[in-house]
C-alpha cells in the first residue's frame, strides 16, 4: 500500500468525459479520492476505473459546454433507459441557448436568451419542474410572466397549455413587418386571427392600426376564454396573467 501511495498521490490523470484529475490520497485500491482539475470536484473512486478513465465528475459541463448534471436525487433516465421528460426539456433548453448547430438556436441563443447560472445544474431545474408541473402535457414558457425576459429561471419561468403557448407566440419571421394579426394581401389590410385553434377572418381595414385595434380585441377575448377553460388547475398567478394578457402594437 505504501509504495502505491507513492506512485499515485499527485498524479495526474485523464477521464473519458470529464478532463483531467489529481490523485489526493490513496486508501486501498477500493478507495481513492481524486480532485478533477477544472471544477475542483472531490470524488472516491477504485483504481480500476482510474486506469481505464471511468471516472465522472458531475459538475463537468458535459451538456452543450456549459449545462452539467450536478449530485442529487434526479435521474435522467426511467428502468427502461428512457429520457425522463424534465431531463429532455432541460437538455433542450440548454441545446437552443447555447449551441449554435441546434435548428432553434437563431430565435433563441441567437437573440440573446440565457439559462440562469442556477438552471446549468440539472439538479436544480428538476427539483423547480416537480414542484411546479402540475401537468406533464404543459409547456414552460419562459417570456408569459414577464414580456419581453430572455433568462430561463425559477424567478420567470411558468408551465402554460400547450395550445396557450402557441397562441401568444409572435413568429416574427413570419408574419413580416405588419403587427400581428395584420397582413397586406393585394395592398388590402386584413387583421385574421387564431381563434381557439380556428383561422377567423376579421375584416378588411382602411389602415393597420384600425386592422390591429380589431385583432387586439378578440386575441384578448380568445386569451381570457383559454383562461377560463384552464382556470381549475392554473395556479392563480397564472390564470391572472393569461386572462388579463395584453396585445401590443409593438409585440
């Protein structure tokens, strides 16, 4: 034990996934506690995942450069090795904020959006999206509570109906220069509407803002329906926000 004590305390080895560690103490071979070198992660391992670079360090940020999975009580995978639903939201979120090969990355990390330092440690997402996701078919939207944010975190972020979420989405690629819900067709104005899942034509107008005014008020009509036919399992800041959401000229 001693001559290993000697060959391997101070070396300094590399992982598969997680960079280089230092070797602190050698116990037995069973019980070897190493320092990985950029976070400072203290960890006990056996020297045969040394040798062969087994060793994971769970604040390496294993995830898009930046998100890490951190110690804790979450999993990431069900028995049947399957993404858990908050690990796939979270990897995603992380993915179109910060890579800029994933397809959403240009209206989000594009456009400046930012996770919270807090919500790189999946750790943390995961105990926030089981104490607030009241139903798995719900979407987390981080701009509703507050219009305009661009940082996903506890302090933000909400689960909203799928169907909501789409509803107050501004699609600015695709609507043009017009506000929403005005279009020019044949250099007529139009205002149109989504109308709980529905097209509706509002009518042809003498100028934008008369065709805007018409689609402002049945968005927000539309909005306080979705309200109401959500309103027994919305928590009531929610509710509130979606009923009384308003549509700007500027969204």
């Amino acid at each position: 034990m001693n001559n290993n004590k000697q060959i391997y305390e101070g070396k300094v080895m590399s992982s598969n996934n997680s960079g280089d560690f230092v070797i602190l103490e050698y116990i037995d071979a069973y019980h070897i506690r190493i320092k990985f070198l950029q976070t400072g992660t203290i960890i006990t391992a056996e020297l045969g995942n040394l040798r062969k670079g087994a060793v994971k360090d769970p604040y390496y940020p294993s995830i898009y450069g930046i998100g890490y999975f951190g110690i804790g009580p979450y999993s990431s995978r069900v028995k049947n090795g399957k993404q858990t639903r908050c690990y796939k939201i979270w990897k995603e979120m992380i993915g179109r904020c910060y890579c800029s090969t994933v397809s959403e990355y240009k209206n989000y990390g594009g456009c400046g959006v930012t996770v919270c330092s807090e919500w790189l440690n999946f750790q943390n997402y995961a105990k926030w999206y089981y104490d607030n996701c009241y139903n798995e078919t719900f979407v987390v939207d981080k701009d509703f509570l507050v219009k305009g944010n661009k940082i996903y975190g506890p302090n933000y972020c909400c689960f909203i109906p799928a169907e909501i979420n789409s509803a107050i989405t501004l699609r600015n690629t695709v609507r043009g220069s017009t506000p929403l819900g005005v279009r020019i067709k044949d250099n007529k104005i139009i205002a149109q509407i989504n109308y709980m899942g529905k097209k509706k034509h509002l009518g042809t107008f003498s100028t934008i803002e008369e065709a805007f005014t018409i689609y402002k008020k049945n968005k927000e009509a539309c909005l306080k329906e979705y309200a109401n036919k959500y309103k027994d399992i919305l928590p009531k800041q929610v509710y509130n926000a979606i009923y009384n959401y308003q549509i700007l000229i500027t969204d």
